[in-house]
C-alpha cells in the first residue's frame, strides 16, 4: 500500500509540473499586448472594436507603426490578466491576441584604443585595412577564399538591430533606405553601438588603408532600427522590420537578437520575407543554455551559435536545439584580442571608436555576410542558400551536445559549392591570368593566322580544366597527370624523332595514346574499335581501383581516352571495319561519354568498390 501510495504521489506531481510548466515559447517578458484583427473586418468594423475596447477596459489601441494598417496590428498596455480578457471578450475578431515580447542583446563592448590607422610592426596583409591582422575571426572563416569569387556585390543586406551610423570605415558601404521602428522615422542612426558593430562585419568599408575589413563589403547596407538606446526592443517592431526589409528588396536579413517567447506575428513575419526570397540569419543567443532562443528557434531560420579564436564553444554561446551552425563570436576574457574587433559607437559621447564586442549577436553577422556572398553568385532560393552554408561547413566531430549545427562557417567553401557548375567571366578572367594567357606576346607571335587555333586551345583548355575541377573531386597528382597523357596523346613529341636504319613503330607505339595502341604498329591512321572504346579504361580501373595511388592513373588514363575519343569523334572518325560515317562517330561519342562517367564514378568516395 505504501509503494502504491508513492507512485500515485509521483504522477500527481509530475502531472502538476507538466501542466504549470510554460516552457522557453512563453518565459518572455512584456509590457504590452499585439492585437491583430481579422483581415476580412472592414475599417469601421475595426474602429467600432477598438471603440468598445476603449471604453470597457479603459485601454487606448494605436497602430504599431505606419505601416500597420494593412495588416491591422494594434498594440495596447497590458498584462496578463488583460490579454486573458481581451481574448476571451474579442477572440471573434481577432486572429490573435498575444504578448508583446522585448527582445534585447546583451553585449557588452570592450572599447580599443586603436584609431585605425597602421600599426607598426605589424605586417602587411590583405586587404590593406591597417587592422585587419587583429581579424582572427575573418580568417577563421576562410573569408579571403571566397573573395576571388564574390564579394557580395549588389546584394541588399537588412540589419534588424539598433540602427547603424555611419562611421569612417563605413563611409564606403552603400546604403539603402531604412526605417526607424522605435522612433517612427526614415533615419534609422544608431544610438547604442551594437547595430553599427554588427554592420561592420557584414560590410565594412575594405581595402581603404583605414581600420577593418567586412566579409561581404561590397553588399549593401538596411538600416532597421527596433532596439532602444538600452538595447531592448518589442517583438511587434521587430516583426514590422522584416515584413519592411523583405518589401523593399532585401536579399539577407541578420537579426542579432533575441529572448523568450514565440509570437505568431513574429512567425508570420518570418514566413511572409521566407516566401518573398529572404534569407533570415539569427543569433541562437547568450545565456549557455540548451536550446536557442527565439527568434532562432523558429524553422526557417538560421540559428548561429559562437566559437572563440580556438574554434571551441564560447562560454556564454546557448547551444542544443535551434543551433544549425557556428561562427565567430569572441570571447574577451582575456582582453579586446579575443573579441571581433569593428569600428563602431561609443555610446556615453556618440564618438567613433574601435571596440570588440562578444556574443552570439557577433557570430550572426559572420552567416548573414556569407549568405550575401553566397546570393551574390546567382543562388536566389533561401533553401538553397541555407544548405550550402551547412554543406560546406566544416564538421566537428563529437557534437553530441549540438554546440556547432552544421559546424563552423566557412566562406570559401561555400562560395566554391555555390560557384560549382557555372560558367562566368569572373572566373574565366582568373584561369587566364593564373595560366599566363594575358600576356601580349602569346596572341601576337604566328600572327594572325594563329589566332582562331589559339583562341580555340584556349577556351577548350578552360572548359577541360573547367568540368575537372567542378565534376571530379581529386586533387592534382604524378599518377592522374601521366595517366591522363598516356590516355589521350601518349608522348606524342615521340613520332617527330627519326633514328636512321632502325624500326619507327617502336616510337609510334610510344608517342600514341591508349586508342592509337591498336594501329600504331602498322602505322594505320585509323583507330582499332577495340581500343578506341571504354573496354581498356574499364580493365586498368578494375585492376587498378583497390591500390591508393595507382587507381589514380588508371582515372587519369580514362578521362584522356574519353577526351581522346571525343576529339576524334568531330575532327576524324575512322575506324577499321566501321568507315568514318555517322556510325563511326556515334560509336566514338558513346564510348567517350561512358569513359566519361566510368572516371566520375572510380572519383567519387565509394562510388566503385574493388
């Protein structure tokens, strides 16, 4: 009976905490209420509600902000007990009746006294921003790697934070128009710091000879004010910021803030910029808790977590469900070297100063900055987005506690996953320069009669190297650079060499590739269909796959005799017993296409096991 008696206690009082227990979605703190009616109520029946509210319950409704009519949010003083009221008295004009959450960021900054300018003893880097040597955090993501590729041009990047001034290192961003949410006017200046700090990292003025860098610095700047000079905000201002960003053409949205408790107009805000193309990047928060705050909790968007300058997870950083990623965020324990460092507000006098601030508010900008690199290549879909910056990320092994999502950022990778397949000038531009083919002097020597042919070895050089680098995941090594000569020229130099009174078919058989073997001795220029097809690449791989290094040749001599007999498919199809017809080059086209995947296939990790 006793026993009986103690369990019948425990389900009591585990039945009692599960039904009291409110849970992260309802802990927020609150001054005042969200009302938005039902979008079917016309004005006057809207205006006849507020009237009767007014006089019940002594409340006085305004509109949010000026954007607020169309979506009929009002905002009223409140508590509890009022929202309970208000529900039960109005719930059948009402879509909802909620809180009004305050949101905040609780970074504290550790001012510098740098001035921007060089420091000596400090070496020359790139950019030549005099400080961007105290960086840790923009080569912790790999940012110079993706630079070659994108630097966020054109891309419009919506800072939802305290405002942003227009510092000197700012001076060179570009700005789009903004909105004040917490003063209800255009210019949205920054009074606290923290949203100018953010603004830096996404696109600070680079390569100026003054102060820092920004990862996306040719992006541009919206500024969103919703924070206070105190650095709280409500969810209502922050919900009508990024229904505003995703109205005016914002690509990126980055919201450095954060707290407890859901909103339905926050969620319908997220939605509404997620439809229109928006990717909304989040801090996960600072409270070193399991699980993310909101508005990082919610499912389309990307909740960063911090590291410090050890890539471990910064003390402060929340972590577990909600976290899909990891970036810079600092950790000034030890002084401002530890912190991300940008030029920002003193807030005690409105001066400029440099200052490392710490925190997930940090580490958010770093994605959203990204994200703008990213879109920046041409990838418009916010899933799309989201998924490269979590494919490319760097893995940490044994998260068990979710500390890194996906794992630190890093913007070269992600650039290269987003660049992968595409053909532009930009990166033709680069092959050129890297393989001396802007030099005057290899276009004018032969004349103009050289040209065509060298215009032609030129591009189809870059596309060959083109497909290599996009569609074979190897690096370049002895073994596949002699296997690919060998499968497609051989050494062909060897055919010119004439040694008196001796046999030429030993130096034929030597300077001819795999499809030439079968003729070469009888010195037929006609390739033999049992040569000039994928029967030896698929031999030399079977036999060649389970060995570490040789395999590679064996992939290397495949793709030379595909390009072998794709080349010879177009310029010369002849073939013993099948002529030079349509039958000739179908037969060559195919077995380079299947030599082709054959080499692809052995390439990938896994994709044939010996």
């Amino acid at each position: 009976m006793k026993n009986f008696l103690l369990t019948c206690l425990f389900f009591l009082g585990l039945g009692w905490a599960l039904a009291t227990f409110s849970g992260l979605a309802n802990q927020g703190s609150y001054e005042s209420l969200i009302l938005n009616f039902r979008d079917d109520l016309s004005s006057a029946e809207v205006s006849q509600q507020l009237e009767e509210m007014s006089q019940q319950f002594n409340l006085t409704p305004r509109l949010n902000s000026e954007f607020s009519q169309r979506d009929q949010i009002y905002i009223v003083e409140g508590d509890r007990e009022v929202l309970r009221d208000l529900r039960r008295q109005f719930r059948p004009y009402l879509q909802f009746a909620e809180p009004n959450y305050i949101y905040g960021v609780p970074e504290k900054p550790i001012q510098s006294s740098f001035d921007g300018s060089a420091i000596p003893g400090l070496s020359k880097a790139y950019p030549n921003d005099p400080l961007y040597s105290k960086q840790w955090n923009l080569k912790a993501i790999n940012v110079e790697g993706a630079w070659s590729d994108s630097t966020g041009e054109d891309i419009i990047v919506a800072v939802i934070d305290t405002g942003i001034l227009k510092v000197a290192d700012l001076e060179g961003t570009e700005f789009v128009e903004g909105y004040d949410f917490v003063n209800d006017r255009v210019t949205a200046d920054d009074d606290n710091g923290h949203g100018t700090h953010v603004a830096g990292t996404i696109a600070q003025t680079t390569d100026n000879e003054f102060g820092v860098a920004g990862i996306a610095h040719q992006a541009k700047l919206m500024p969103l004010k919703v924070l206070s000079k105190q650095g709280g905000g409500t969810v209502s201002d922050i919900a009508e910021a990024i229904r505003f960003a995703a109205d005016h053409d914002a690509d990126v949205i980055n919201l450095s803030l954060g707290g407890s408790g859901e909103s339905h107009l926050m969620r319908d805000a997220i939605d509404y910029a997620y439809n229109k193309g928006v990717v909304i990047i989040a801090a996960a928060g600072n409270a070193n808790q399991n699980s993310a705050g909101y508005p990082a909790r919610y499912p389309r968007v990307l909740g960063v977590a911090a590291s410090n300058a050890a890539g471990d997870k910064a003390p402060y950083s929340n972590f577990g469900a909600g976290v899909d990623i990891s970036a810079p965020g600092g950790d000034t324990r030890n002084g401002e070297t530890g912190g991300i460092l940008q030029h920002t507000l003193n807030p005690q006098d409105g001066s400029a100063v440099f200052a490392a601030f710490q925190g997930t508010s940090m580490a958010s900008p770093h994605v959203a900055a990204v994200a703008a690199l990213v879109k920046a290549t041409g990838v418009e879909s916010p899933d799309e987005v989201m998924q490269i910056l979590k494919e490319s990320a760097r893995a940490v092994e044994e998260d068990s506690f979710n500390h890194f999502g996906a794992g630190h950022l890093d913007a070269a990778s992600a650039v290269q996953l987003a660049v992968k397949g595409q053909l532009n000038f930009r990166d033709f531009f680069r092959w050129l320069r890297d393989n001396g083919y802007l030099n005057p002097r290899f276009w004018i020597d032969g004349g103009t009669i050289a040209l065509i042919p060298k215009l032609a070895m030129v591009i189809g050089s870059y596309l060959l190297a083109w497909l290599l680098r996009n569609y074979f995941p190897f690096r370049w090594n002895w073994n596949l650079a002699t296997g690919l000569v060998m499968g497609s020229s051989g050494v062909f130099i060897l055919r010119s060499f004439y040694v008196f009174d001796l046999p030429q078919w030993p130096l034929r058989l030597a300077g001819s590739s795999l499809p030439e073997l079968g003729t070469a001795v009888q010195g037929n220029p006609a390739l033999n269909p049992i040569f000039a097809s994928v029967l030896i690449p698929g031999v030399l791989l079977v036999l060649l796959l389970g060995h570490a290094q040789r395999k590679w040749w064996a992939i290397g001599a495949t793709l030379g005799v595909a390009s072998c007999l794709a080349v010879s498919a177009v310029v010369d199809p002849e073939l013993v017993w099948l002529g030079s017809g349509w039958l000739a080059r179908g037969f060559l086209a195919v077995n380079a296409i299947a030599c082709w995947m054959l080499a692809r296939l052995a390439a990938k990790p896994g994709g044939i096991t010996a």
